[in-house]
C-alpha cells in the first residue's frame, strides 16, 4: 500500500522543541513517526483498493461455492433417481415372490 498522509515534519519538531525536547530528540522522534505513518497508516485509496480485491475475490468464491451447490444437486438427483429404481425394483421382486408362494399355496393346498 503506497500512503499519502501529510505529515509536517518541521511543525511536529517545533512542537516538541517547545515541549523541552533537544534538536536532536525532536528530529528523532519526527523521523520516526513519519516512517511509522509512511508505512502503516492505510488512506482512502488503500481501502478503495483493497475492497475492490476482496469484492473480486468474494465473486469468484461464491461463484465456487455456486458450482458446488449445483454439482451436489445433480448427485441428489441421480441418487434419487437410482433409489426409486431400486425400490421399484424391490416392489416387483415381492410381488413376483408374492405371487408366486400364492400360486404355490393354491396348487399344493387343499
């Protein structure tokens, strides 16, 4: 992130010259601060950035986790598609069991 913040150097070592600070502390600390604001202070521009990144990345996350809903729903689908085939399946298997132990029944008892 490159920062912009305006910082008066030459007034912030006024400042602390009249707050009992030598040349030599107030040049110091002024120097410190301004690397501190330099490097760590986020403007309006960094945080339009970086929520344009985030936006860009949210949208390829969501249209992830979209693709993903879509692929479960057609394992769901074929799953069910394959469990009514099997209980019909199974339906038919008993009736035909069904029938015929009563076909069985019929013939052998009196």
């Amino acid at each position: 992130m490159t920062s912009q913040v305006l910082f008066d150097r030459l007034a912030y070592v006024d400042r602390l010259k009249a707050a009992s600070f030598t040349e030599q502390q107030a040049r110091g600390a002024a120097d410190a601060l301004g690397e501190a604001l330099t490097e760590t202070v986020a403007t309006k521009s960094d945080l339009k950035d970086l929520r344009s990144e985030l936006q860009a990345e949210m949208k390829t996350g969501f249209a992830q986790v979209d693709a993903r809903f879509a692929q479960v729903a057609t394992q769901i689908a074929e799953s069910k598609a394959a469990l009514i085939q099997w209980i019909v399946g199974v339906a038919i298997a008993t009736c035909t069991v069904g029938a015929a132990v009563a076909g069985f029944i019929i013939k052998h008892v009196p």
